[in-house]
C-alpha cells in the first residue's frame, strides 16, 4: 500500500471528518483537488476567497463546487472573535486595523481559521511562496508543546521502500540541539507513514574516520538525541553508506545500533538535505511527498507553486493525517 493509501484510509475511516482550509480557493488546481476530496468523501475542504471569482472559475473549468464551504474573508461572520484571538495570538502590542489589513492576505486568514478551531489544517503556496505560507503559522500558531522551531522533512517512496529525509526545506545551518530536535519531529512525521524509527545522522565522517566542526556537530547532535531518546534506535556520525547498507556498518560501524538499516536521515544542513533528495528523486525514481513542516502546533503545509491538482489533494490528505496524529 502506498503511503498516500494508507493515509486516505486513516483520514477517511477517522470518527470526524476533517476540515482543511485552502488559501487559494481562486486557483482551478485547489478546485479540482477540493472537488475530487469531496467527492471522494475523505475529507471537508474550505476554499477561501471572493464566492462569484470562485464560482467563476469553476464554470469555466467544469468543476462542481457542490457541498463545498467556500468562505469569503471580507464578509466573514466572526471577524470581530478572529481579530481579538488574532491579537491574543501575537502576544505583541498591535492594532485592530492593523490585523484587519492583515486579514486581508488569505494565509493570515486561514491560518486563524485554524487557530480558532474552525479548520483542523491549512494547505497553501500554490500561488505562495514558502515564507507566505510558514510566517503566519509561526506567528499565530507557534511551535508545538517543548518545540522551539520548524523543519521540513520529505518522505521518499519507492514501491515497498519507504524513507524520511530532514532537513531538506527550512532550517539552513542547524546547531547541534536544532538537529537533535529536527531528528525527533522527523520520528513523529514517521509514524503517519507506519515507519519504524532508525534514525541516522549523516556526515562525511563514520565514527571519528575524520575530524572537523562539521563532524563534532552531528555527533553531539546524535549523542543528545540518543539521551533524550533512548527508546528510539538512532546513531551518528555516519557516511550514507554506513547507515543504509548492513555489510558497510559491519565493516566501518560495528557497534551501531541501528546496523545499517536506517530509514530517518537527518542531515548535517539543508544544502546537503535539499541535494539529496532531489538526486534520490530524479536519479533514483522515487516519489518526494513534502515537504511536511514539523513541529507545529496545528498542522500547516506548503506547496510547491508548480504543484498539481493531484499535489494538491495528496498534501491535503497529509495534513489531515497530521491533525489526526495530533488528535490521537
């Protein structure tokens, strides 16, 4: 079963539906993913925006909107409760006109939508760049409980292999304590995927083979994971090889834990993270499904401007996912 199956069956058998919000409800990809979810009864999409610019390019598009909620931003009928939570939220001296110009940018809007309670999730950066989409999330919803940060991670699918690789979209120079916490997000994105955790910390150097700042990082990183987690087989530094293929770890990491089985890799920074997973993607024929953000208190994701509707129900059902782990 793919990891889009098994997702879909999990949202959709869930005792409630879930509500996930769409910033760009204007785009005829979000209106044929939003369609296609309805339709498909896995779970209730809200499309934000003008209803007639909606309407309109459903007709012209041939996409029936029928049961689905569309909510217009200028006419919302709580505006007056998402401004006061809206200031609340911040936590920071701001003006009522000031969050009602704020309002006006549909990422503020839905992201308080979620805040409030009234969505379970957002989906955006069809037609958003990466920061529109995160920044409101990070203003309004924060991190999770005992998370200080974002990460992005991607889950790489080929058939039955199923691997997870972080950071590869958020944070560009981690710290030690940053990687450790990347490490545990990616754990939890893991189990939506029914993925046992065998996290590995990657470096160009396995087990001491070579020295550097870049090394000391990801074997404090490793070594305070492994502290604070010790439930979870995890191990660091290692070379890709010795982390991925058994007869290596014999040879260059004999007492790993983890024995050269791992499938969370957790890289030193997001250059090398980005690379890899592009070269695994093209090179290797595997499916990237994310990024999936991390770390948030409610689930928030973006999406690639070069998205598909088919993209775009996919990460629609990944959110959904997140907010039932959540739940659970």
């Amino acid at each position: 079963m793919s990891i889009f199956e098994l997702l879909k069956s999990k949202v959709k058998n869930a005792e409630k539906k879930y509500r996930i919000v769409f910033a760009e409800g204007n785009d005829e990809r979000v209106l044929a993913a939003a369609a296609a979810l309805q339709q498909d009864d896995v779970l209730e999409p809200i499309l934000l925006g003008d209803t007639a610019e909606i309407e309109n390019v459903a007709n012209q598009n041939k996409i029936s909107l029928a049961q689905i909620q569309v909510v217009n931003p200028e006419k919302f009928h709580a505006l007056d409760e998402m401004i006061a939570a809206f200031i609340s939220a911040r936590g920071k001296e701001i003006t009522k006109e000031e969050v009602r110009e704020a309002l006006k940018d549909p990422n503020y809007f839905g992201t308080m939508l979620v805040k409030m309670g009234k969505a379970d999730g957002m989906v955006s950066g069809a037609a958003h760049s990466t920061a529109e989409t995160v920044h409101p999330a990070l203003q309004l919803i924060h991190t999770a409980a005992g998370m200080s940060r974002v990460s992005g991670s991607f889950i790489m699918e080929r058939g039955e292999e199923k691997y997870l690789f972080a950071d590869c979209a958020i944070n560009i120079a981690p710290d030690a304590k940053t990687l450790a916490e990347i490490a545990y997000q990616s754990v939890q994105t893991a189990k939506l995927a029914d993925i046992e955790p065998r996290v590995a910390f990657l470096s160009f150097s396995t087990k001491g083979s070579a020295k550097g700042e870049m090394v000391t990082k990801v074997v404090e990183a490793a070594s305070l994971f492994q502290k604070q987690h010790p439930d979870i087989p995890a191990d660091g530094e290692l070379q890709f090889d010795a982390a991925f293929v058994p007869a290596v770890a014999a040879k260059k990491a004999p007492d790993s834990e983890i024995k050269g089985r791992a499938n969370i890799f957790i890289f030193p920074e997001l250059q090398s993270g980005n690379i890899a997973y592009k070269i695994t993607q093209r090179l290797g024929n595997f499916t990237a499904i994310g990024p999936i953000l991390q770390g948030i208190a409610q689930p928030v994701n973006d999406l690639s401007r070069g998205a598909s509707s088919d993209d775009i129900y996919h990460m629609a059902v990944l959110t959904a996912a997140q907010a039932l782990l959540k739940d659970k």
